[in-house]
C-alpha cells in the first residue's frame, strides 16, 4: 500500500524505510535501519530526483503509481549512481517506458556498467549550473564529485529554493513518519547517526565537501533534502555548521576519546584508570571503548567529534593488537587531522605497539602527540598508576579551558567584551513595536572608557538604520572567524523591510534586557546600547550610546574584513563583459553586477549597500 509524505503543493517524499538491513553497504551496522529517500514534483512534466534501494522498491512503486494517477513520468533525475538509489532505475524503465534519465556524463557511463537497457535513447546529459524546466519549476545541476562517488551531482530547484542534496547531509536511520528534522528531536534520535554516516560515507573526501558547501552558500537554499535521514526546511545552518567542522576536520567538541584492544584485560585496566583520573580531574566528555567489541564505524565517528584520543593497545604478534590495527588504519583512511593524541602499549616481553601506532599516526596531518608513551609490561604497576596520572595531568592542561564566569560588578557589563572590538564584522540589531530586524557592520569604535561608550556608522538605507532612529537602541554582535557565508546572506544580502531576517533562527540568538536580539552563533561578545546622539553624514549616521549590557561569548578570533574576503565570501564567477561593448562592474562584497556602462561616483550597490569603492571592472 502507498505510504509517502506531500511536502509542498506539488513535492512528494516516495521514499521508504529499511529497519531490516543489518550492514549499509554489508560493512555499516545499522542499529536505527536507513531511509532511502526518493522524491517527486508533479508539473507540467512530472520529474522524480533520485530511484530507491531494491529492498524497499514495493511500496515505492505504489507511491509513483497512485500520485501520477495515470500521468506519465517525464524525467528521473539520477543524482548518484550508487545501487542504493539507483538498483530500481532498471525497473522504472520498464513501468514508465517514456521516462528521460538526466544525469552528467560520468552518471550515464556509471549507468551503463550497472545496467543493460539502451540508456543513449533515454539520456538527457547535464553539464555544471545546466537548467531544465518542467513548468512552473525549474532545476539546476551542479556537480559533487566524490560525496561519496565521482558522478554524483546536486539538483537545485529555483522554484522553491530546494536543493536535492544527494547522500550529503544525510543519515542513518529510519524516518518513523517524521520525515523533517524539526519533526524530531535530532540531537537525540539523529546526530549521532548522520556523524557516523558523514565520516565513514564521505569523511576521507573533507576538500570536495568543503568546494560543495563554498558552492551552496552561494545558492539561496530554503531546504535540503538528502537521500537518506530527516529533511532539512528550518536552521539549516545546524547542518551546514557540522559540516563544515567534520569537513575541515575539526573537533566538535573538547573532550577525550579513550580506545583501547586489550587481550587479557591488562590494557583494558590501564585504559579504565586513566578515565578515572580525567573524571576526577573534571573532564566530563569521556568517551571510552574497547576497539575488539564496538564496530570502528563508531569509533571512527567519536575521533571526529572529540578533541584528544587515547589509543591503548597490547602487542601481538610483534605488531598491533588486531582490532586497534584496524581502527587505525580506519582512521588514517579517513583522513582525521587536527587531534591532540596519546599513546599506552602493552607487551609482557616486547612491547612494540606503541612506536607502531605513532608511526600510523604520524602520517594524519596535525596531530600533536601528548610524550611519552605509557609502556606497561602484562599488567598495570604502580609506577604505571604515577605515568598515567601524569598523562591525564598532561591531556587535561592541554584541553582548551571553559571560558570563565562573566564579571558581574553590580552591573551588567563584562569589561572584557570591549577587547572584541577591531574594525571587523557586526550584527547589528534593532527593533521598533512591530519587528526585529538586523544588518551587517563595519565600523564600530568604542568611544569612552566611563563611562563606557561605543560609536557606529550606519548606512541610511539599511532598515535596521530607521529602526535605530525609532527606538534609539541597538545591539552588536561580534563576529568571529568562524562565521559562514549564510549569515552575511541572512543579515546583508537583503532587506527587513521584506524579510524576517530572524525567522528560524531562534537557536542562534537571545535577547537581551533591552529586548532586542543578539546573535550567539560564530560570535565573542555582545553589546546592548541605548543611543545618546545621532550626527548626519550623509549617506550615513553616527550612533554613539551608551553601553548598558556587555558579554564574553567565546574565544573565538574577532573577524576582520580582510579575512572575510579571503576565506569566507565566495569568489564571484568571472562573467563575460556586456556583449553590447558596455563596461561592467562587479560589487566585490556581494557579487552584484552593474552593466550599465560607467560607474556614478553616488552608487549603492542594490543588495549590499556598499558604495563605489568596493566595484571593480570586470575584465
Ligand atoms: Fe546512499 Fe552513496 O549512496
């Protein structure tokens, strides 16, 4: 029987669940079962993204027979070839005779090594950024090479804004109904799947996810809709946020991972007294596992989220106890960079794991390694007990320290904030009765020490100006290094007085005690101000007021405008000049073109309000 979800007036999930598979790719084991989404658009012609694993192919012909109502199916989008999705594209050939299956070159080759029907009739090839309609939608491919195979692509629907994101922010684990992130409590029932899916699926390939994400923030994405786990229409930049972390290999959290393959339970003793020391020096992120028993998968998936790894191994057979040989060689097949490491080896006549682990470990980029090696001979002494306090002493020194408890002296400023303050990036934001809105800054300056006073320039056309004027308050929030691209797009590539630029983004912010928004994502401090005068400089106002509320919010790098051009904003696409001969200009913030010939001296750029200093000519 039928069973799909309607997920817009004309978007359909036709996926399904496997709760019986007991390995993903008869390697991962599945604890939650998969989801393999499949999805269909019904217009003018009617286009599916993506085909189903075989197993599951019942109910998913049902839903495409019951929601076409006798129509025919255009197109199949194939975003990746892999036989989980694609293992039914022979039979959907056979049902829907008519069907036109879009993919790149390598999808069609790819196609044609899993399968036996004439593809060359049926194919509709796609280069990068092509377009086909099917009415009143329109789809866009760009290609992800190897996330997690060479063909596969990403659809981007310019309709609705969707983008048909292929295995990437995808997850183990059946959907249970609930096939939106914000139907569930993700952190609890999904997170921990969709790390262990990223970092065993596609971890190894960190530099193409990172060119795939530099890729999407350039797109304006309402949802993304993985082919497997929830669907992602709200927060999108939780997401995007893990990813770009497992993607640049850094940890997610500052903690310890403890590994040990133990024969006898010597290395296993060794491995349970360290956690006790850590645990007792108030390290609270412990995470321990004996590597023989617990599948590497997971393990895999705790080096990518925790800061320290302790890998204990005995000897055997002059080398590396086997189930820690072959998480390491996991790990370094993965890629894992950036982790603080330590190292116990065991040996009851020669002890050699440990300089055989460290050579394994050498080779991953970053690693920093917590001397000496703990060497135990059969079973943990006291002077063993002293070595491993020692190390523990050693990890907990080198973990980054919780920030301290904001200052409060009777007042509600932290005086350390103001040290945030560079000629950077800020969020300002301000409100009137009826709205909150907020707007991307750049000159900020504090003005007086006491009592402390801080002084901002603002573009008068920015709505957030007016809303400033109205309610003679504003907050600032200091952005950091680690800001993403979609907050320069959600605060300063468009307007509040059309957009709530606040909407869905209640996990990245608070309010403060002047009721107004701050942002707690990427930032190190906040400010609330109340304005004390306003000075006319044309094009902009000068605010000074007086701080009323101030904060620490991390450690985080201020973030300088220099460093957002270099490494955050993505480079605009060389465009070809005017074909009518006329000169063109790039806004060199937001990729706004200008053709129309010469540059007035009093242009605004339309999208970012940056003037004619930040235009080049295109060549
Ligand atoms: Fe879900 Fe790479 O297949």
């Amino acid at each position: 029987m039928k069973n799909f979800r309607k997920i817009n007036n004309d978007v359909y999930w036709v996926g399904a669940n496997d709760k019986r598979l007991a390995l993903f790719e008869n390697a991962f084991p599945l604890p939650n079962g998969v989801s393999y989404n499949s999805y269909l658009v019904t217009d003018e012609k009617n286009i599916l993204l993506d085909c189903i694993d075989k197993s599951v192919c019942g109910v998913f012909f049902e839903n495409l027979e019951y929601l076409l109502k006798g129509k025919k199916l255009d197109f199949v989008v194939v975003n990746h070839v892999e036989p989980d999705h694609c293992a039914t594209l022979g039979e959907l050939v056979l049902r829907f005779p008519e069907v036109k299956i879009i993919g790149n070159s390598r999808t069609i080759a790819m196609i044609k090594q899993f399968f036996e029907f004439d593809i060359d009739k049926r194919a509709v090839l796609v280069k990068e950024g092509d377009t086909i309609s099917t009415g009143k939608h329109e789809f866009a491919f760009y290609t992800a090479a190897m996330i997690h195979w060479p063909e596969v692509m990403m659809t981007y629907d310019k309709t609705d804004k969707f983008l048909y994101s292929a295995d990437a922010f995808g997850s183990f684990g059946t959907l249970n109904g609930n096939i939106f992130a914000d139907e569930t409590d993700f952190e609890r029932n999904f997170l921990d799947e969709a790390r262990r899916y990223y970092t065993n699926i596609v971890g190894k390939y960190g530099l193409q996810v990172q060119a795939t994400l530099k890729k999407a923030a350039t797109l304006d994405i309402s949802a993304i809709l993985p082919l497997h786990g929830p669907i992602w229409r709200k927060n999108l930049n939780f997401i995007l946020d893990k990813y770009q972390k497992w993607s640049s290999y850094q940890p997610e959290e500052e903690g310890v991972l403890i590994t040990y393959a133990s024969i006898h339970g010597n290395t296993e003793n060794a491995a349970n007294i360290l956690a006790t020391q850590l645990a007792e020096a108030g390290i609270k992120k412990i995470a321990l596992f004996d590597v023989s028993v617990t599948h590497p998968s997971f393990v895999l998936s705790e080096a990518f989220r925790l800061s320290h790894i302790v890998f204990a191994a005995a000897t055997y057979n002059s080398g590396i106890f086997v189930s820690m040989e072959t998480l390491l060689n996991d790990i370094a097949a993965h890629n894992l960079q950036n982790r603080t490491v330590a190292i116990i080896e065991n040996g009851s006549w020669a002890a050699q794991s440990g300089q055989k682990m460290k050579d394994i470990l050498e080779k991953l980029k970053g690693t920093k390694f917590i001397e000496p090696i703990v060497s135990l001979k059969s079973s943990v002494k006291e002077e063993n007990v002293l070595q491993l306090q020692n190390l523990a002493e050693e990890i907990v020194n080198s973990l980054k320290k919780p920030l301290p408890a904001p200052v409060v002296n009777n007042t509600k400023i932290e005086p350390s904030a103001f040290f945030k303050i560079t000629y950077g990036l800020f969020v300002l934001s301000s409100a009137d009765d009826d709205k909150d809105s907020a707007c991307i800054i750049n000159t900020v300056l504090q003005v007086t020490d006491t009592p402390k006073r801080i002084g901002i320039a603002v573009n008068k056309a920015n709505f957030t100006h007016d809303l400033i004027v109205k309610s003679g308050k504003f907050n600032l929030s200091t952005l950091t290094t680690e800001a993403q691209f979609d907050v320069f797009k959600r605060f300063g590539f468009q307007s509040g007085r059309n957009v709530n630029k606040f909407a869905d983004f209640e996990q990245n912010c608070k309010k403060s005690g002047n009721n107004l928004y701050y942002v707690t994502q990427n930032t190190n401090a906040y400010f609330s101000v109340k304005v004390i005068s306003t000075s006319d400089f044309g094009t902009h106002s000068f605010f000074v007021g007086e701080v009323e509320e101030s904060a620490v919010l991390s450690n985080a790098a201020s973030l300088s405008y220099q460093y957002y051009l270099d490494n955050i904003k993505p480079k605009p696409e060389a465009k070809p000049a005017a074909s009518n001969g006329k000169k063109s200009y790039i806004c060199k913030i937001c990729g706004y073109i200008h053709e129309d010939g010469e540059l007035p001296d009093n242009i605004v750029c339309p999208i970012c309000k940056h003037g004619k200093a930040d235009f080049e000519l295109q060549e």
